[in-house]
C-alpha cells in the first residue's frame, strides 16, 4: 500500500480508462492526462487539493502557429511549434533537434527509488510513492523516463527524467530540465511572482521578488558549483502573497553544480517553469543502450503563504534528503580560531587555545586551514593542497597524539579543516600527477587562490581522495571534518566535464559520508555558502552558511536562506567585534542569538584574545545556546517579520510537538520617538497558554492575535524568549 494522501484516497491515482494521472498530497493535487492524438502528457492541475478536472480545460488553438501550441504540456519539446522554453533538447545524428515523445506506459510502485550515482529524496513505503511514465520517440529509438514520487505528508512532489537511447545512431543531450510545468493565467492583473535567492559571497541568498513580465526570465550558474551568485531554487507566488497568505510553490533541484532556472510569461497568461543543469555545460553524449538521468527535483505547494511553502520543504529536508546520522541530532557547540590566528599557530599555541576553550564549555575543538603538508608545508595558501597528512613541524608528536591529549586534558573532540577536490602546484600531488588538474589542452590553465582544481571525472581521483581522507580519519580520533571548495570550475576540457565532475565529486562523497565514516560530524563549506544546496545536503548535515560572520548580516543571510532550507542545515558562528569582514561592532549576545538561529552554533575566533566582558559572558550564551539547539534543529521556523521589510526581525522556532518554542526578537536601529510595533506569534494552538522563561504566562490567543512587544532598545539588540505550553 501506498502513503494515504487523505483519509479518502492514496497519493496517486491512475484511471486507465482516459490516461489520467492525480498525484495527491493532503492539501496538494498535480494532475495530468495522455493526450489521445498526439501522445502529449498535458497537465490540467497544480496546486490546492482537487476531486478531479475542473469545468471549461478548453483546448487551445493556433492561427499563426500550430493547433495546440499553448497547452500546458509535462515535457515539452522544441521543434515541433511549442516555442516556449523546452524541457529538452535532443540532437541527433544526421543533426536534427526534433524530438516526438509519445506515451507509451506508466506503472506505480510503493516507495521510492534511488537516482544511480546522484543525490535524490528516499522514504519507505508508507511514506512516498512514484509513479514513472515512459515516453518514446519513434523516429530516433530514444526514450524518456519520468518519474513523480509524491510525499503526501508534505505537500511535496519530486521529479526527474531519465533519457535512454534505445536507437542504433549516438546522439547528444543538449538540454534536459529536472522538472517543468505550466501554470494557467493569473486570476488579476497582479499576475504570478518569482522569488529567487541571488547575492555573492559575504552576501549569500538575498531574498529578490518580483513580478513575472511577459517574456523569458530567470538566472543560472556556469561556475560548476551551485553558487553565490544564483542559488538553485524559486519560488512562484501569487501576487498577493505573503509569508501567511497566498499560494506559494517551491522548487528546488537537488543538484551542487551548474544550473538554470527558466520562467516564461506566454503572450496568453499562462506561465512554464523550468529547472534543470545548465545546458551550456552540458552537451551530454548518448551511445546506443546508453542513459542519462537528470538530477532530481524538489516541488512543494501551499495555499497559505511563503512561510507554509518553506515548512513543507524544511520537513522533507531533514526527513526524507538528509541521509547523515547527525541531521535531526543536537549539534556540539564548535570553536575554530581561524579568525583569529590565520596560518600563525604551532601545537603550542594549539593547546593554549584548546584549554581555554574548554574553559568557555565548548566541546569541539576545530583546526582550520594550515594543519597539514610534508615535503611542502602548508604554511600559506601557496603550498600543500594535496597533501592530507599532518605537519610534522607544527605535530611533531601527531595528530592523533594531540587529539587525545585535548580529550584526555580538556574533555575537547577534534574537528579538522580540509579541501580535497584542489591542488596547489607545490604539493607532492602534483609532482606526482600534474596531468590529474581539470585543464584544456594546450591553453594555459587560470590558478584561483594559488590553487588548481582536480578533475574529478576520473576514477583515479576519485579513488585517491577516498583513500588519502579514509587514511587521515584513521590516523587520529577526529570527530569533524569541514569539508571546503574555494574557487569555481573552469576551462574544462569540454561541456559533459561539468556533469562528471560532479558524479565523481558524489561517488566520493557517498564513499566517505555514507559508508565509512558514518560517525564524523561532515559541514560543508564553499568560500562560504558557495555550494549550499540540497544536493550537498544529501550528504552534509550542515554547510558553512556564509564566510560573512557580520551579525547584521547574517540576520539577512540565514532568514534568506531559510526560504529554502532548514536551519538545522545553517553553520552560525560567534565572531569577533569589530567583525573582520565589514568592521561593525554589535554586543556579544546579539552576536549569539543570531549565531543560535543556525543548527550548528559555535564560536569564530581566538579565546585567548577575550575581553574580560566576553569571558564572563560567553559561558553562559554557550549553555543557552545549548538548551535551544534542540528545537531550533528538530522544529519549524516561522519567519515573524523579514529583515528586508521591517526595523524588528523576529524568528520563532517551534518544537515538532508544539510543547517548545524559542523567540528570537531583534532591533536594528533605534529610532527617536517611535513605537515598537508588537510581533504576532504563529503555529501556537489558540487553546493553549504558555509560560516564558521570565514566568509571565498568556494563550496561544493573545500570542498570536495581539502579540508581544518586543523590550530591545538600543541599535543591533536582541531578545530571546523560551516559551513551555502548560
């Protein structure tokens, strides 16, 4: 039996008599049928829960172009008179790019299947269920294989495509999105908006709306990673929505590397969208018997707003993509003094620093950049990638003797810093296999950062990263490890480098993350949140969220981010003040509750440099951070007011059972002679009466309807709230 989408029916719904599939969440239906003449999948429905068809789905016709042209179809192709943007693009072998995929069979199944060599979704049988439907193109012998596996528990569909040459002739993917769908007109003149997360580094997903003009708009990466600019994710709104009303789809593609997004208002209202790897970068090679599947997709809906759509989608995150034993488990609270020390460090100075850290309650100790490198020491960034062994100068007892002492001294685990997919040229790696970096032939190959990238195609590499981090976590009791990327990839020897690039990148990961290293706590990291997104969350249980550790900042970046992706995922750290990056000064607990908003809280600088202030202090914002780590990693945010639109941010994190909430309140400016507006509570039961932490008591009511005025008073303050329902 299939996962029960309501007490009236399962997630999917098959009538054999007309063709007609119904995918069904509790409050979601994505309907679409086999068109009898042309063999088209047509969609009729996506959005609010729905019994069937509704009344006036006319057929569409042509006068200029071909009868039908502006159906809204499941995978449109280019070639044949539908001239908005195609979900795929074949080239075939006398040069042709038209392609009539017709339907040829479905079948539904229990569960949920995995996506060989890619990062998807996975669930047991009461939990998801897919439906695949096989298309086939008669004149070149190449088939499409869609898949649709419904999480009627979240409102969620995920999506991808498998495409199989079956002819005789080889023949090339130019294009093939993840997922695409038409929306029909809008019901006003407000029309649809898109909602993407765009930004660079130090200012990673930045919230950006606007509304949908008529035309072909949208945003892609070709840096080989998901990256700062673009992030792989939009949401489509109505136009009145808001974070508690409207309806809102999210859409999101479970993907690290290159990637386009493409939306398209057509001349007659209705709306196409689109998300797949970038067809620029990716002219993917087709031999006879040969596949290539698409990376998956990730689509939710709500009626009620932004802040629902985003829910429905932190849910499935932590529940049916993140595989690491970690991802719904407290986080320890981390110190890494990279800020503060650079390259400028010895075991002496090791210890110094691990034993007052102990002393502030923290429990892992985490060595950055500098820590490794033989016969070419990793003593700046000129000299070392490659080389995953210790330091003899600066461990010359080694590593694993020094994280037993900090263990055995400071009750300390250990955490190191590493970027395998890089090389620098001074690096035993690269004497011995220079013809291992990603290059062009003869053109001369750009270094970024000193440091060249590995071509992680190739299985040799592949198999020596396993091999040369397996030994490093063998050698000593290392319980984190930081796994970074710091510079895009370029010039590579040709468009399909990009993809197997990344299939190798997850072979590698999958090895290590999934396999044997199951115990070790893995964050990712990418000059920051350069790679933050779902297919790397696959595998991290957190990622690095920006290298921007700014309070201020970060109140924008994390609730940016947050749109898409939970905060159990969000690396949120203590810093310095004046903060190194854009030199303002906030309080150490504004500095904190904002760094307690992320699933992992730790503390970014140098203890033995603490004011005597911030010695005193920080003990105590350590154990809180603590006691409402647990909620702020297993239960649901609700964005109360967005930094963007108001001068008091407000983010309440609510347990999965309701018992638990924690409040965060912030002010970012005083302003002379004006109120405080009251924030208003969300997801509390109205029955119910809470106690805060201060004892003060009121109901769910109250709370939500009129709200608590927040007590900051001064630029960059903050406020934490605990609140018990009795």
């Amino acid at each position: 039996m299939g996962p029960s989408a309501s007490s009236g029916g399962q997630a999917i719904v098959v009538s054999s008599k007309d063709l007609t599939f119904a995918l069904n969440g509790h409050d979601i239906s994505y309907r679409f049928h086999v068109d009898p003449d042309s063999g088209d999948l047509i969609s009729t429905h996506f959005g609010g829960r729905v019994d069937e068809d509704g009344p006036g789905l006319a057929r569409s016709f042509g006068v200029w172009s071909p009868k039908d042209h502006s159906r809204r179809r499941e995978f449109p192709d280019l070639g044949r008179g539908d001239f908005r943007v195609p979900a795929v693009h074949i080239r075939h072998a006398s040069g042709y790019t038209v392609s009539r995929f017709r339907y040829q069979s479905h079948s539904v199944s229990s569960g949920k299947p995995s996506l060989e060599g890619l990062p998807c979704t996975f669930g047991t049988d009461g939990q998801v269920e897919t439906l695949a439907v096989r298309l086939h193109d008669e004149a070149s012998g190449v088939s499409a294989e869609l898949s649709y596996s419904v999480f009627a528990e979240h409102d969620a569909i995920a999506r991808s495509v498998k495409v199989t040459n079956g002819g005789d002739k080889s023949v090339t993917v130019e294009k093939l999105a993840s997922m695409s769908f038409d929306l029909p007109a809008a019901a006003d003149d407000e029309g649809y908006h898109l909602v993407g997360l765009h930004g660079e580094w130090g200012r990673e997903r930045q919230p950006v709306r606007s509304k949908i003009r008529p035309g072909v708009q949208g945003f892609a990466s070709t840096q080989g990673a998901s990256s700062h600019w673009q992030n792989p994710f939009f949401a489509l709104c109505s136009g009145d929505a808001t974070e508690t009303h409207g309806d809102a789809w999210g859409v999101a593609l479970v993907y690290s590397g290159s990637h386009q997004s493409e939306i398209e208002l057509g001349p007659r209202g209705s709306v196409r969208a689109n998300i797949g790897m970038n067809p620029l970068q990716l002219s993917w090679p087709l031999e006879p018997g040969q596949s290539l599947s698409s990376p998956e997709c990730i689509a939710v809906y709500s009626g009620s707003g932004l802040g629902d759509m985003s829910r429905k989608l932190h849910r499935l995150v932590r529940n049916n993509l993140m595989r690491s034993n970690f991802a719904r488990e407290p986080r320890p609270v981390l110190l890494n003094p990279w800020e503060g020390i650079t390259f400028n460090f010895d075991d002496k100075a090791l210890y110094e620093i691990a034993e007052q850290t102990a002393q502030l309650g923290i429990k892992l100790f985490v060595i950055d950049d500098g820590w490794f490198g033989d016969k070419h020491l990793r003593v700046d960034d000129h000299a070392g990638l490659g080389d995953w062994v210790p330091n003899p100068k600066r461990f010359p007892d080694g590593m694993g003797t020094f994280a037993r002492n900090i263990r055995c001294r400071h009750g300390l685990q250990l955490g190191l810093w590493i970027e395998p997919e890089m090389v620098n040229k001074q690096s035993e790696l690269f004497e011995a296999h220079p013809d291992w970096v990603l290059e062009v032939g003869s053109q001369t190959t750009t270094p970024i950062r000193h440091q060249f990238v590995l071509d992680l195609g190739r299985s040799e590499v592949q198999l020596y990263l396993i091999d040369a981090i397996s030994t490093l976590l063998k050698s000593a009791p290392i319980r984190y490890v930081k796994w970074d990327f710091n510079r895009p990839v370029i010039e590579a020897p040709s468009p399909a480098s990009y993809h197997k690039y990344m299939l190798g990148l997850y072979r590698v990961l999958s090895t290590l993350l999934h396999e044997r290293h199951l115990d070790v706590l893995w964050e990712g990291c990418a000059s920051g949140g350069g790679r933050f997104d779902l297919g790397m969350l696959h595998y991290f249980p957190q990622i690095w969220t920006s290298d921007n550790t700014d309070a201020l900042d970060r109140v924008l970046i994390q609730m940016g981010t947050s749109l898409a992706y939970p905060a159990c995922s969000m690396g949120a750290h203590v810093s310095r003040s004046p903060n190194e990056v854009t030199h303002r000064e906030a309080s150490l607990t504004f500095r904190a509750h904002v760094a307690m908003m992320g699933g992992s809280f730790g503390v970014e600088l140098d203890p033995r440099k603490l004011s005597g202030e911030e010695r005193e202090t920080l003990p105590g914002l350590i154990k809180l951070g603590e006691k409402v780590n647990p909620i702020v990693v297993q239960g649901d945010m609700y964005r109360l007011a967005l930094p963007e639109k108001s001068n008091f941010p407000a983010v309440l994190f609510l347990s999965v059972d309701g018992r638990q909430g924690v409040l965060f309140l912030f002010q970012i400016r005083l302003v002379m002679m004006s109120d405080r507006p009251p924030i208003r509570l969300q997801g509390l039961d109205p029955q119910a009466r809470y106690a805060f932490d201060d004892g003060r008591e009121f109901s769910g009511r109250t709370l939500m309807n009129a709200g608590i005025v927040p007590g900051v008073k001064t630029d960059l303050t903050s406020e934490m709230i605990i609140l018990t329902k009795l």
